[in-house]
C-alpha cells in the first residue's frame, strides 16, 4: 500500500486537530490555518505545487479557491465532526449543526 509523503499526513493530522478544537469555526478558518502553518514553514504562492520551491497554487483566501477545493474543504470538516460525534456514548452527543 502506497503512503502518502509524510508532510501530508501532518497536515492532515493538524487539519483533524484543528477541527476538533474548533467546531464553530467558519469554513475559511481551516484553510486559514493551513496556510498560516505553510507560510510559517517557508512557503508562498505559486501558479504549480513545487515541495523543493515550496510554492503552492493553493496558498489563496479561501473564498478564492475553486468551488471544488472549497467543497473538499467542507467535506474534511463535515466527515471529522461526523466521527467525532460517532465516537461519543450517545446521551453526550451534541448532533445540533
């Protein structure tokens, strides 16, 4: 099974972290901490994804993303409350949207 490079999996990790933390966040609020962790970490904007360069296309305001990345972006966040809220006994689970 192929893995993915260990940045993406960090990323990930953080991006779980941050949702969980923040669950009344607005939708930009995720993206904006990615991109606050990569700007931290040397990187900007670039028209293609270059780890050596370390631009990425993606380094935008979220309502500047494609429809689709903002789509990825919510669906992220839906699918970890939605574990979330799985992993709890059921008299704690806060269902509300």
């Amino acid at each position: 099974m192929a893995m993915c490079p260990r940045s993406q999996r960090e990323s990930a990790i953080q991006g779980v972290e941050f949702a969980l933390a923040n669950p009344d966040a607005p939708d930009s609020a995720l993206r904006d901490a990615w991109s606050a962790d990569k700007v931290r970490d040397g990187w900007r904007y670039g028209p293609v994804k270059d780890a050596q360069a370390k631009t990425h296309p993606r380094l935008v305001p979220f309502d500047q993303l494609p429809a689709h990345q903002q789509a990825k972006d919510r669906l992220f966040r839906a699918i970890v409350r939605a574990l979330a809220i799985s992993n709890q006994p059921a008299e704690t689970a806060n269902i509300a949207a």
